[in-house]
C-alpha cells in the first residue's frame, strides 16, 4: 500500500496527544503522525517525511529506522508488543507510506548519504517540536544507516549523544561496514543478484524492486530453507503497508559494495565508545548475516573483548525480519540486555 504525503489535522476529541505547540496529524493509513515538510537533501534537493507515532509521546521514544524495501510500518508489530507504555517514532523514507517524492530530483538519484541526511533532517524536525528519543534502532539497512550517521557525528567532532541527546543505539540484524568480513557480500555473488532485480522507472529512476511474491523467500526463511511461523501473508503486508516502492538501486548497491561502489560504507573501530551504548542484535537464523559476523561488528563498532552487549537470539524463527513473526521475542531480547555495559565514556 503506498500512500503518499496525505495527512489531516487530528480532530480535538481525537485519541492522539496534542501537544501545546502542535498537533499530530492522521496519514491517510490512518496512523497518527507529523509531517517534516522540505527537508533539504542536497542543494536543490527536498523531501517531505512523514514520521508516524505508534504509542505514547509521553512514554521513553525510540526513534526506528526501517530496512530496504521496507515502510515504516514495518516497526508497527514491534511497538505494538512494547505495549501501552512504548513509544515508538518511525520516518517513512521518500515514496512510501505519507511521506512524499523528492523534489529537484528523482527517487533513483539517492544513495545511503542522502538517507543519512535526511535521519539528521528528521532528529531536527522532532527537537524544533521538542520530541527528543533518547534511543535510535536501525534494521538492516537502517542499522548501516545509523553507523552513517554516528561516523558523520564524529568526524564533525560531536555524536548521536552530543548532537542530539541520544544516549542508546540499537542495531537489529544490521548490514555490515567494509571492515567487517561479510561472507556473502564478499563472495562476489550480490552483484548478479541485485541487477536482476532493477527496474528503470520512468518516474522515479534507477530502482531496486523485490516483488511481494518473493518476500517469503528474501525475508522469512530460516537457515533450514522453512518459512518462519507467523510470518505475514501477501495480502496482510499490503493491508498494513509494510512494503516500499523499492529503494534507489545506488543506494543498494553502496550498501553491498557492488555496482561502481568498491566497499561497503565505512564505520570506524571504536565508533560506539562515546556517552551513546551500542546494542547488536543478532538472530540465528537470519540468511543474510551470521550470528559469528554480528558479534564481530559488536567487537569492531564498541572495543569490547568481550561480548557485554551483544545479543543473539536464538531459534527457528529468528529470521532477518523476526519484528514481523515473532515481536515479543524481539522486545524480549532488547529488555533482557537493558543492563549490559562495556567500557564506554
């Protein structure tokens, strides 16, 4: 379901907050939310990004960041498990749910920079509303994202804490920076495979698409070749909207190092041993990273010999998208690990 930039004020007896200085507005999937209007991407370049609030604005927010091809509502199944008290913020990338096109230039033109830019645009749009999520999750290509995001931070001589007050980064089945060995994206074999899968869309350019028919097989399988129990139907991800259009195949292709990318995107040794605490969340059966390569990005990203906050979780359906078949072991294992430590300032 793709339903771009429609939103309506909420209605003062709605359910929703109202805060002093704005009010939330209704998508038109009818999640409660805000509209980050013209977030510049590049000189010329803006997009409006709808975030929507699942849960309360008053609770502890989590800003959550979704995976490729993947909308934000992808996070809906968490937050719901978090329960009456969670509070879960999570910006649609251009082109689906409400959030809009790019203006002054096509959808296709972006890399993963560009999405860096606009999390940073998004972290300034809730703090002008003063909405300040003390923890940032990414999942999958959102976790690189988050990594961006942090090393972008340093080498301007600040953090996610210093910048933005965020003192908790979590990474669920998170893609892996060049520096840490990745055996299928150093096989050689994605680049095949991410090219039978571009679609030139007169439109929007240069796209990544993987057709609803095939998510069972990219996103729900297990290491046995099964279907994950609990995974969703074709016709229950379009009614809840959890897929995107696709996503610029350049920003696919940098994830992967493929293409005319030679690497993956750069995340320095140590880039979690500021004020904000890391957590990797690793799951058995994920296809795509094993458990033995997230706990090495653990090790690189914090310094941490040991494996303080590093947090497998383990079974049959633990595939890369477990907040879809199982949730509450997704929050189960985030809760369990809510007092680990490593040495960190």
């Amino acid at each position: 379901m793709l339903l771009f930039a429609c939103v309506d004020e909420a209605e003062p007896d709605a359910a929703l907050e109202l805060r002093d200085d704005f009010a939330l507005e209704i998508g038109s999937n009818g999640t409660p939310g805000f509209m980050l209007a013209d977030i510049e991407v590049s000189p010329g370049v803006s997009v409006d990004i709808f975030v929507n609030v699942y849960g309360d604005l008053d609770g502890e927010c989590q800003l959550a960041i979704h995976g490729g091809t993947f909308a934000a509502a992808s996070w809906r199944p968490y937050a719901e498990a978090l329960g009456e008290d969670g509070c879960v913020l999570a910006p649609d990338m251009p082109l689906r749910g409400n959030s809009g096109a790019p203006e002054g230039a096509q959808f296709g033109d972006f890399g993963l920079y560009d999405y860096v830019t606009m999390v940073e645009g998004v972290l300034e749009g809730l703090a002008d509303r003063d909405v300040e999520p003390k923890t940032i999750l990414g999942h999958s290509l959102g976790g690189t994202v988050v990594q961006m995001l942090q090393q972008r931070l340093v080498d301007e001589g600040s953090s996610l804490e210093d910048r933005y007050d965020i003192d908790e980064a979590i990474l669920v089945a998170s893609d892996l920076p060049a520096e840490v060995p990745w055996a299928l994206g150093d096989s050689g074999d994605l680049g095949g495979l991410l090219a039978a899968f571009a679609v030139d869309d007169p439109t929007h350019g240069l796209l990544f698409e993987i057709p609803l028919s095939l998510w069972p097989a990219f996103f729900f399988t297990n290491r046995n070749g099964d279907v994950a129990p609990g995974s969703p139907s074709t016709e229950e991800i379009i009614a809840a909207g959890y897929n995107a259009l696709g996503e610029p195949l350049q920003a696919i292709e940098q994830l992967n190092g493929t293409g005319g990318f030679t690497a993956r995107p750069h995340a320095a040794a140590g880039l979690f041993t500021d004020d904000t605490r890391l957590r990797v969340i690793a799951f058995e059966h994920d296809i795509y990273v094993q458990l033995g390569e997230s706990e090495t990005l653990y090790h690189h990203l914090t310094g941490d010999a040991g494996t303080g906050c590093y947090v497998p979780v383990y079974g049959e359906d633990t595939v890369h998208t477990l907040q879809f078949s199982n949730p509450a072991k997704l929050v189960a294992a985030i809760e369990a690990a809510d007092d680990c430590d490593y040495p960190h300032d």
